[in-house]
C-alpha cells in the first residue's frame, strides 16, 4: 500500500514535504542547529523512503535527547 502525503505528515509533525517531480524533500519546520548532529532535510526517491529516513531521523533525535537527559542527570 502506498503512503499519501497526509499519512507521512500525520506520523512525521514538524516537517514540510515537497514533490521534487523526481523525488521527495521533507524539510524541518524548526530548524535543529547544525552541531545538534541532526538533519534539516531529508530526501527520498518515493513517499516510503522518505517516511523510512524520517523514521530514521526521530530515532536518532530520541537518541541524542535521551543521552542529553542522561548527562543532564549525572
């Protein structure tokens, strides 16, 4: 079954999605700075890869805030 752009928002919040007629950008509505190790733009050739490099993209986000809490702790 193929992702709609809406289902791909509706997981995703806090990105934009853009048809590239060739391939698909998401682009974060906030930026994250640049030594945050985060992306700002991710890009995939059809709707599902693009959901699977965000997917990717929330995984390392929750990785970098949970290491950050955990530092904050110590």
């Amino acid at each position: 079954m193929s992702l709609t752009v809406q289902q791909v928002l509706r997981r995703f919040p806090g990105w934009q999605i853009i048809d590239m007629s060739g391939g698909w950008v998401a682009i974060r509505i906030n930026f994250m700075p640049i030594a945050s190790g985060l992306s700002n733009v991710r890009c995939g050739e059809n709707l599902e890869e693009l959901a699977g490099n965000l997917h990717a993209e929330t995984r390392l986000q929750k990785s970098r805030a949970s290491v950050a809490g955990n530092s904050m702790a110590s």
